[in-house]
C-alpha cells in the first residue's frame, strides 16, 4: 500500500500564501511543511527516501571539516553560543590562527577523506581588515584541491565579492530559527540581517550554506517554520546544516529539555523533501547520537556530515567512528 500524499491543496503553487516582506508566493507555505512533519514516521521516510533516490546517491556522504581559525569574543548574545563575551563559559578566546596552521589542518583533513574544509571565525561582523588573512587562508586551501567554506558573520556585498575572488565556493551563515522564535534566542541582530548577508552571498557568486538549529525549545510548527523559511528561499541554499543543540555550561540554553531523535530525524526528512537539490547536512549534536539515529537520518536524506573530532567548540564523532559507521552501513564518501 502507497504512503498518503500530501494534498495538491497544501503543495508548493503559484498560489501559495505571499512570503513576509516579499511578492513572491512560498513555494512552501508553513501549512504543507507542517503536514510533512505530522506524516506517520514511515510514510514521512518513504517519501524522503523516493525524494532523495531521485535527486542523489543514496549510499553517498559528502564529507567537511571544520575549524574555527579565530575563537571566542563574540560581542552578540546568541543564546546556543559559549563563545559569547556575554555568557561565563570555558572557552577561550583564541586569537587569528596563523595561516601555516590552517593550511596544515586542511592537508591533514584531506588526508583523512574531507572535500570541503570550513573556516569559521566569531565575529559579529569582520572589518575589511580581518578579510585579508582570511582571503590567503581561502586560497591555500583551495589550492589544494579542497572545496572552501567560511563562516564570518555578517558581510557587506563587498566583502562577500572579496571572498569571492579569493576562491571561496560556500558561504556558511544560519538562519537558527524561525522567524517568530529568533528573539527567544538572540537579541543583538535582527533575522533581516541574516537574509540581507544571504542576499550579499548570492549577488557576489558563492553558493550558500544555510541551516538552522533544533532543540532550542521551539514548538513543532517553529520548527517547521524554521524549515519552511529556508525551503522557499529563492533559490533554496545548496548546502543545509540541520544542527541539535549542544547545550554547553554557561549558555542560557543549557539544561533545556532534549529533543526527542525521532524528531530530529523528521526535521531531516522534511528538510529533504522539501530542498530536493541541497545536500542536507547532519552537523552539530552528532556526538550525542547513537549510530541507529544517525542510520535514521541518513534513510531521511542526509548526504553531508561535519567529519572530524571537533567542531568550532564542541567534540564531534572521531573520524575513525565515522568511517567505520559508513562501512557499516554500506556507504561511501563522496
């Protein structure tokens, strides 16, 4: 017997409900993602499965690594973040890493079987002059033969144009949330500002990473409308980071209650159905996960993870588990 469909009535038309701030209608309005979300969970992976089937190898995982070349100092109050000035964590602040180190982590990233390397630096903004190590470490990363990505905070046209002409292919910047939850979680920028640094990336040629996080404490509907948002993003974002909140000591989000895996492993599906052509990202909160939930999330659709034993501040599974994991599970880097 099929799995139910969702109705032509809730799928994505020309006659969709208009986006806020925008005269184009949603591709996906909040209503036909929530339905995804409330499928039987069987039906919700039988239909991610035929979605992703379709558009990608099923057995295939494209592999990053990630290093945070400048830590800590973080004047915003991101509320999921130990890297802000505002919260009594234990992360030091750590300075720009010299280039040779960068480049000497890359090397050993593909080493290990990573296509693309990630440089992320806590800034709220860069000044013009932070661009200029940043630009040499992009490109003698991709000298090597590494896709690039970089993660800065917000960026004037100018500066994305900048990191262009470097040799940057991704630009990683999250939408965190959906709009109606974002102030729950950070007050020093304004969701705007995140869709105008979206706007500077793509006008400047650089494919977009652009995810969120889940486990903050939203609803079911804020997590569909996290996902919501970023699926009727014109076009949808090549590469889509769906993150588990580490709660970290010292944050205000510490101790909240954990989202239940099946959960998680719906917002994947749904993540993939509705941003058929985007590598969907299994990113942060992995070292939290059994290996069954992460098998569930890559029959959900995931096709990218963040490989290596550390991500900007927190652990993340051991490359070694990682490969292993994919041996067992009959699949393959990519």
């Amino acid at each position: 017997m099929n799995a139910p469909q969702i109705p032509t009535s809730l799928q994505h038309s020309t006659d969709a409900p208009r986006q806020a701030g925008t005269n184009k209608a949603a591709r996906w309005p909040l209503a036909a993602v929530e339905a995804l979300f409330a499928l039987p969970f069987a039906d919700l992976l039988w239909q991610a499965q035929q979605v992703h089937r379709t558009h990608w190898n099923p057995l295939g995982v494209q592999l990053s690594t990630l290093l945070s070349v400048k830590t800590g100092g973080c004047p915003e109050d991101c509320g999921y973040c130990p890297q802000s000035i505002r919260h009594p964590t234990a992360v030091a602040n750590q300075p720009m890493l010299p280039l040779e180190e960068v480049l000497a982590a890359a090397r050993r990233a593909k080493d290990a079987g990573a296509g693309r390397f990630c440089m992320g630096a806590a800034f709220r903004a860069p000044k013009d002059r932070d661009l200029e190590p940043i630009a040499e470490m992009i490109a003698g990363v991709r000298a090597m033969g590494l896709e690039t990505c970089a993660t800065l905070g917000m960026l004037k046209p100018g500066q994305a144009r900048r990191l262009k002409d470097a040799g940057l292919d991704f630009y990683n910047h999250n939408l965190d949330s959906a709009p109606d939850f974002y102030g729950e979680i950070i007050t020093t920028r304004e969701y705007q500002d995140r869709l105008d640094t979206l706007d500077a990336v793509r006008a400047a040629g650089i494919n977009v990473c652009c995810g969120g996080i889940v486990g903050m404490g939203e609803s079911a509907s804020q997590r569909a409308g996290l996902v919501a948002t970023l699926a009727n993003l014109d076009p949808a974002p090549e590469s889509v980071p769906i993150n588990l909140l580490v709660q970290v000591e010292g944050t205000p989000l510490h101790g909240r209650e954990a989202l239940d895996p099946l959960e998680f492993v719906r917002t994947i599906a749904v993540a993939r159905i509705t941003m058929p052509h985007s590598r969907v990202r299994l990113s942060a909160g992995r070292q939290s996960m059994s290996d069954a939930v992460q098998a569930l999330c890559f029959l959900a659709g995931a096709n990218s993870i963040f490989y290596g034993e550390q991500l900007l501040t927190t652990p993340n599974p051991e490359a070694d588990h990682d490969r292993a994991l994919l041996e067992k599970l009959g699949m393959h880097a990519e």
